[in-house]
C-alpha cells in the first residue's frame, strides 16, 4: 500500500485591511500649531496608532478647519473608492456642527478660510451660529453613514471628537449648549436612530454621552497633561496616544453594554 504523503499547513498571510478615518484638525496627520510656529507637531495621530493596534493599514483623511460635511463626503468618496472587502473599519471623529465646508475649484475649504471677495456673499448668506439651524444637517450625516456602511457591511464606529456646538471659544465646557438646545437635540428624528457603534452617543454629557474635547482628555484642566500648551489645546503625543488607546479599550466592551436610555438631566443634577 502507497505510503500517504505527510499534510502540512500552510500560512498565508493575507494583505492587511484598512482603517479609513477622518476628522478635523485633532485628526489632520500634518497639523502644524498656529502658536508654535517652529513645534514640529508629526508626531503620529490617533488614526495612524488605531490601525497600528487593529494591525490595519491607515488612510487618514482628517483636515484642520474641516467641518462635518468634509468629514462625511471625504468618507464616502473614500469607500466609492476601495473595494469594500479590504476596509477593516471607517471611523470618522466629527466636530463642531456649525462649521462650514465648500469646495472651491475642486478642493474642500472651512468656510471660515475663504477669504476672496468672490465668496463674501456666500459667508453673509450663511445662517447665523445656532444649535437648531445646524444640528439637523451633521445629524443626517451621523445617521446617513451608519446605514451606508451597514448597508454594504462595512465596519463602523463614529464618535464626537470635539463639542457638539460651541457657541464661543470662552464659554464654560458645561455651557456650550443651553437646556433648550438639549432639549432640541433630544426630540430630534435621528436622536434614537443613531446606533451602539456610536461612541459616546448623544456626545453630551447632560444627555449621558460624552466627547473626546471635554470628557476624555479634558482640554481645560489645569495640567494640561494632552495638550500641546496653554496656548494651543490640540493632542499633544500623550493626548493622540490617549484617543487610540480609549477607542481601542471601548471596542472590547462596546457589545457587552446593555441599551442606552437617555435623560435629559437638569442644573440640579435630577431627572427633568
């Protein structure tokens, strides 16, 4: 009888998927500092050391000045673009709602850039800064992506990296949002549509959510422990280390959680 040949097993190791992100400029892989014009500031970004931790390639789409339309629509060409296969995880990291994106002779620009006299007219036609005129728009955008990549079975997770509306750069972390705005947000048709894979959902902590600005590396303590200075409250080394390393800790335990039940919490800290 033939001697039957010994099996072996063979490993092939199979191309790495791909992290797909975007962000404004606490995501930007090339941020410079606007106070520290001489930092050199390349120090890696949270995107880079993510996929680094989930053994992914990283394409980093953050841009400094970037508002919510930016970050969805760089998104969604991006995975028009890649073979739906090879895309490990898209997480945006979405900022303030108020800001404004436009695309001048094919390139995205914050509205707040554009500084030729053909575009005075559409800064002044603007709407003024306010909750109500431009939560809804960065809402669709929050809810569009999360049924575009289930849809197509493409791993998401999204989260709030700065506050959700910031009416001033000296108003009170606390104080970004009045109770009515809350209370605005909390009625809102895609409030109790947005999904688990949302990471801090409702991005308020009156509301029991939280961001990554004021809850997690808490710009305004005094140490300053994550930011770059006084001065400039970007992620500095340990504030980027700190992003990845929460987002990456949140993925384990995210599925164990029991569903969220929102409140709106009043001054006094009781149930409204």
């Amino acid at each position: 009888m033939a001697k039957l040949a010994k099996s072996y097993v063979v490993h092939v190791r199979t191309p790495k998927k791909t992290l797909i992100a975007s962000g404004c400029s606490w995501t930007h892989e090339n941020f410079w500092s606007d106070f520290h014009a001489d930092m050199d500031c390349s120090w890696p970004k949270w995107p880079e050391l993510l996929a680094k931790k989930l053994d992914m390639e990283c394409i980093n789409l953050g841009r400094s000045g970037a508002g919510n339309e930016y970050i969805f629509s760089s998104l969604l060409d991006q995975i028009k673009q890649t073979n739906k296969d090879n895309i490990g995880l898209v997480i945006p990291a979405w900022t303030q709602v108020h800001r404004k994106d436009i695309k001048v002779r094919g390139i995205w620009k914050h509205i707040g850039d554009i500084s030729l006299p053909d575009y005075t007219a559409i800064r002044n036609k603007m709407p003024p800064i306010s909750v109500a005129g431009n939560a809804d728009k960065s809402l669709t955008y929050y809810y569009n992506l999360q049924e575009i990549c289930k849809s197509k079975k493409i791993p998401l997770k999204q989260f709030q990296m700065l506050p959700f509306f910031r009416s001033s750069k000296r108003a009170p972390k606390d104080l970004f949002m009045t109770w009515g705005d809350l209370e605005m947000l909390n009625n809102h048709p895609y409030f109790n549509k947005i999904d688990d894979n949302f990471i801090g959902w409702p991005t308020e902590k009156r509301l029991g959510g939280f961001n990554f600005c004021d809850d997690i590396l808490d710009i305004y303590a005094n140490e300053k422990t994550y930011c770059i200075s006084d001065l400039d409250n970007h992620p500095n080394t340990k504030g980027q280390e700190k992003i990845a390393e929460f987002l990456y800790d949140r993925f384990s335990t995210m599925n164990k959680s029991k569903k969220r039940s929102y409140k709106l919490y009043n001054s006094q800290g009781r149930g409204a």
